[in-house]
C-alpha cells in the first residue's frame, strides 16, 4: 500500500477509535456523580484508580508483547503525564459533586478546543482552519444538547474548567510519548501514577463502601482502563488536532444512555445538537479520506 494511502487508513483507523473510546465515558460519569453523594471525591478516585490498574494489569498479563513495552527510558514524562490526568479526574470528580452531569460534560468539552490550540505550539501540529471549524462547530452542538446553566460560574465550574485544561495538557503529552511508546505503556503508568499517589493520601479521608458500591467503582476503574487505552491508541494512529472532533461522540452516547436507561426522551433540540456533533467528527473523516487535509 502507498504511504498516501496507509497514513489515510491509519488516520480514519484513530478516528473510529477515538469515538468509540469516548463513546463509554458517560457510563462513568454518571456513576461518579452517584457515589459522589455519599463517599469522598478522594476516596471515589482511589477505588477508581485501583480497579483501572488492576484491569490493566489482567490485560498486560494476557499478551506477552504487551509485557515487553513496559519498558520505557521516559519515565518522567509518563509520571508527569499521570500526575496531571490523575489531578484532572480529582477537579472533575469534584465539580461533579456540586453541579449537574449536564453542566460538567458541557464544560469538560472545552478540552478539545484547547488541545487544537496547543497542538500548534506544544507539537509542531497546524490545524488548519477546516480543524477549527469542525472543533467550534461540536462544541456548538454540545450546547444544543446540554443547554447547560451557565449564568453564574461557581467555584465548582471553575473546578471543572480546570479539569478540562489539564485533560488537554494530558493529551498533548500522551502525543509526545507517542513517538517512542506504545499506548499500553502510556495506560500502565498513567494508572500506576495515580493509584500510587492516591494511595497515600486515601486513608485520610474514607469511608466502608456497600457491596454495591464496590461494583460501582468498579465499572467505573473498568470504562477508564478500557477508554483511555483507545485514547491513547487512537494518539498513535492519527495527530491529535484530526481527532479532537471525535471526543465529542460522548455526547450521542449519553443521549442513548439516558433515553434507554433512565427513560429520558431527547427533544428535538437535543437531538439537532447531537447530529451537529457527528457531522463535525464525519466532515473531517471524509476529508481525511479524500486526501484534502490532516
């Protein structure tokens, strides 16, 4: 196959990974925001940090090719990498505990826009005026679907607006390590990291989980080994700046999570919103296909 032609297949390859990945994250979400009512936001990301190692580890064990890219010369870069994902998912657990899903979701998807614009200074990338519109146009249609309240900007939105910034750096720096790293290396140290650093201060704030709620925060530990490890799979097969649209395939996900889940019936605005998502994440892909841009 031509160079052309690999380096096309490879990109529309990261692009349906990308939103498959970010396709499972509302399951997470809203299982967070559940247990955030009744355990420490501390706690809440220990128990998911341990379940998203452990899962981790099981699929690391199963391939032992996957064993041998553990191996890494960058070890500061991955533990920086984890430090800022962990601090990330901290500030976005916590925004979570005081504002509705709907809100926080609206206000993590920010994080594209940043990663589009440090892509340029941060990796060399130069998205193109095509990659802005796409980007500005499915945060547009995000708004449409949440419609989030943003008339008084909270400590608590703060919290997730920073969230989002960090999930950004995280990226841009998952882009790095994928010049010489694989991403089941990226996903081990990210959770390692975080299950480390967590474990030291969880004993100060922790209280007995229900049975119940262990399984909880374990479909939560198993949605962030799962979607992370496409994430970062998906870094490695096309620029990062390409795939920025497609992290808003959660918002369609979430829109079928909550109509055949909890009986929420989208209204038509939602639903113009959820095909503005799709179409911006689609656009890019034909045009990526097409051989135009990238």
């Amino acid at each position: 196959m031509p160079d052309p032609e690999r380096r096309q297949g490879s990109a529309l390859a990261g692009m349906a990974l990308m939103a498959l990945a970010n396709a499972w994250f509302p399951v997470s979400d809203a299982i967070l925001q559940d247990l955030a009512k009744r355990y420490p936001v501390l706690q809440i990301s220990w128990a998911r940090y341990l379940f998203f190692f452990l899962i981790t580890m099981l699929l690391v064990m199963a391939w032992r090719r996957e064993r041998l890219a553990l191996r890494s010369a960058r070890l500061p870069l991955h533990v920086l990498r984890g430090l800022v994902m962990m601090t990330s998912s901290i500030l976005f657990i916590a925004g979570l505990s005081f504002l509705p899903l709907a809100d926080a979701v609206a206000i993590l998807f920010l994080g594209p826009l940043v990663v589009v614009a440090l892509s340029g200074a941060m990796l060399g990338e130069k998205p193109d005026w095509f990659c802005w519109t796409a980007v500005i146009c499915g945060f547009a249609g995000t708004l449409l679907i949440v419609r989030p309240g943003f008339g008084g900007l909270g400590a608590a939105a703060l919290l997730t607006i920073a969230a989002a910034v960090l999930w950004a750096v995280q990226q841009i720096l998952a882009r790095k390590l994928s010049t010489t790293e694989r991403a089941v290396t990226g996903v081990f140290y990210s959770s390692l990291v975080g299950l480390a650093a967590l474990s030291l201060v969880v004993p100060l704030q922790w209280t007995p989980p229900t049975p119940i709620d262990w399984g909880l925060m374990f479909v939560t530990g198993f949605v962030a080994a799962i979607g992370h490890w496409g994430v970062l799979k998906a870094i490695e097969l096309a620029p990062i700046s390409i795939l920025a649209p497609f992290s808003y395939s959660v918002m369609p996900s979430a829109v079928l999570i909550g109509y055949f889940v909890f009986g929420q019936v989208p209204d038509p605005v939602m639903l113009l919103g959820a095909l503005i998502v799709c179409a911006s994440g689609l656009a890019v892909g034909y045009r990526e296909r097409a051989g135009r841009g990238g």
